[in-house]
C-alpha cells in the first residue's frame, strides 16, 4: 500500500454535505469580506483556544508579520527566533525594519528553551518568536516571566495541541496561526488568524490587516490588505468542532509509533506537560536521507524539512549575529516526518513501523 505522509481528505468526507451547505450560504448571502462568517469563526476560535480575540488574516506569515506589529516591533529592534523552523518565521521580521536573531532549540523537542532564548537576548531584543514546531509546545510563559518580554506565539502546526497552561495561541501576549490547508484546521486554500487576551492588541491587529484603519475613512498606519475571506472562514467553521477529536487521533497514532519504535530511532519527546496534536510526527537518524529512499521503495511517504536552517539561508546572509546552534545543527540534520493524520490507520502505522526497524536492522 501507499501511505501517503498528509491526509487532509478522508477525515473531510463525512463533512461534505456540510462544507456544501456552508459554501451555499456564503454564496446566497453574497458577503465574502469581513462579513458574518469571519466573525462567527473569529468568535467560535477564540473560545475554542480559551483566549479572549481571534483575528482572521489571509495568511500565516502575514499573521506573524501583524503580531510584530502591532507589540511595537520595527526598526533598529530585535526579534529572536529560532532558526530550526519553516521559513516564514524569520522572513516576517526583515520587512518591518527589525532583525531576526537566531536562537538554538532542544534536538528532542524541537522547540526553543528558556535557556536557549536566554542566550539571544539582548538590550535591543522588542520581541520573541517561540514556535511550536510539528505540534510541540513551547515553554511559553516560562519565557515570558522569566525574561520579561512579549512572545509571539507561532502556533501554525500546533492547532489542537494542549500545554500545562492551556492550548496554544492563548499562552504568550499574542499567537499566530496559519490554516494552510494540510495543517491541523486547514482552509481550501490560505488563511491565517492572530489571537491574543489584550483587547487594545487586538484592536491594532484589526487595524493593520485593513490598510491600518478602523473605519475605511481615516488610516492611521500603513497596514495591510490581509483578511480571512468568508468561504474560508465558513469551511473553517465546518471542521473546527471536530479539531479535538482529530487531534485525538494523531496523538493515538503517536503512541503506536512510540511503542513500535522506541530504542530504534530517536522519537520526539512531548515538552514538559505538553500533550501534542502531532501535526508532523519527526524521527531522528544519522541518515535520515537513506532511511526516506528506503520508505519511499516500500511506498511511504516521507520527507526533511528543514536540513538548511534559516541562518544558513541565502537570504538571511546580511544578518551575521549567529549563536553557536548545536541543537539546531542536530535537528537539521537527523530528523525525517513519517506518515500521520487524523485518519492514519493502525495497519498503516504498523507498516510504516516495520520499514523502519527493517532498515535499523
């Protein structure tokens, strides 16, 4: 069989007649910017995560952009970040003027730690970036108290993730998500959304995704052209009371993983207190490259994502402030996502299982 490393689709079938009737509704009402549904799923988001605004935007890295933005980042700041992560963590800083300042993370989380945090600050630093990487959560109230600085929460793998101090989006002074459509709540196509518990936070990011105006007559900032569009909001509203339960799932799927594989490749580790909705399950391996051409002969998808940290970009060469990162450079170059979904089967976890502990020998 194939097993295919994202599977948005099956777990969407039983909802079709669903998404159909909430795709009709948009249609009918003939309201596609900033209309009811926007605001129904910014509402039924936001009591979802336990945090007091969600706002939607048209995209995750616009999202991170915003948060930054509307925290005061800007010129001559700093913002660390760390550099084992998707692209569009680091790429929102630059074109605000502020620069990226790369921090290291735990090889076996995946995640920065208050200590590795620590070691970028600076008396420029405005702003943090904790990311939690492939669902992971993480530490971040114990970055926020113990360096008294704002953290931006880029939460764009972890929606249905669960931390000791609530989910994630609702941890740090502000979150941002992306809906991308192989996420955990995915969109048919882009969307994003900032959330955060501070009301005049929230009233800038409304500003800054609307050209920076509160009333479509005065414009206070420049801002963005940056909305979650209706038909996206509608389908999102569709799937996000079965988020939990899907969630559920990938972290069963985890626990098969764990028991199958454990001592035979290096498995991820759950942040203290953290209970994951596993949107990238990531193994470590000192040849991770010939285990996936391995997989890929058995029919496996699988794939690295990040064996070029961001520091070692082309286009992060101007920023040359770089921090010893071992725990990047191992991350880098051992990790390797296998298969899971909400709709993984045992018998596909199995399979996958067996391939790896064929190749380990």
């Amino acid at each position: 069989m194939t097993v295919r490393l994202f599977d948005p689709s099956t777990p969407l079938r039983p909802l079709r007649a669903e998404l159909r009737e909430a795709v009709t509704r948009v249609l009918d009402s003939e309201r596609y910017i900033l209309g009811p549904e926007v605001q129904a799923f910014e509402d039924e988001f936001a009591d979802h995560l336990g945090v007091r605004h969600a706002i939607g935007v048209a995209n995750g890295t616009d999202a991170i952009t915003i948060a930054l933005r509307a925290l005061g980042v800007g010129p001559g700041d700093e913002v660390v970040v760390p550099s084992f992560s998707f692209w569009a963590s680091a790429e929102a800083i630059p074109p605000i003027g502020a620069t990226p300042v790369f921090c290291d993370v735990d090889p076996e989380t995946s995640c920065v730690t208050v200590d590795s945090v620590r070691a970028a600050v600076t008396a420029k630093t405005k702003a943090i970036i904790a990311v939690h990487l492939f669902g992971n959560v993480a530490p971040v109230k114990a970055i926020e108290e113990e360096l008294g600085l704002p953290v931006v929460e880029d939460a764009a793998q972890a929606a249905g993730s669960l931390g000791p101090d609530g989910r994630p989006g609702s941890l740090g002074s502000i979150a941002t998500f992306s809906f991308y459509p192989s996420k955990n709540l995915g969109a048919f196509g882009d969307g994003g959304a900032v959330t955060t518990g501070d009301g005049a936070l929230a009233e800038r990011v409304k500003s800054l995704r609307f050209h920076g105006s509160r009333d479509k007559v005065s414009y206070e900032d420049v801002g963005y052209n940056s909305r979650l569009d209706e038909l996206q909001a509608a389908i999102l509203r569709v799937q996000l009371p079965q988020l939990d339960r899907w969630s559920d799932h990938r972290r069963a799927a985890a626990s098969w993983y764990a028991s199958a594989l454990d001592g035979v490749v290096g498995l991820p580790v759950a942040t203290r207190g953290a209970s994951p909705a596993w949107h990238l399950y990531v193994i470590r391996h000192p040849q991770p490259d010939a285990l996936a051409d391995h997989l890929h002969t058995r029919g496996i998808e699988c794939r690295g994502y990040y064996r070029r940290p961001i520091h070692e970009q082309p286009a992060m060469a101007g920023y040359t402030r770089t921090l010893p990162l071992p725990g990047t450079d191992v991350a880098a170059a051992q990790h390797l996502a296998i298969p899971i979904s909400a709709a993984i089967t045992r018998d596909e976890v199995d399979e996958v299982s067996a391939a790896i502990r064929e190749f380990c020998g």
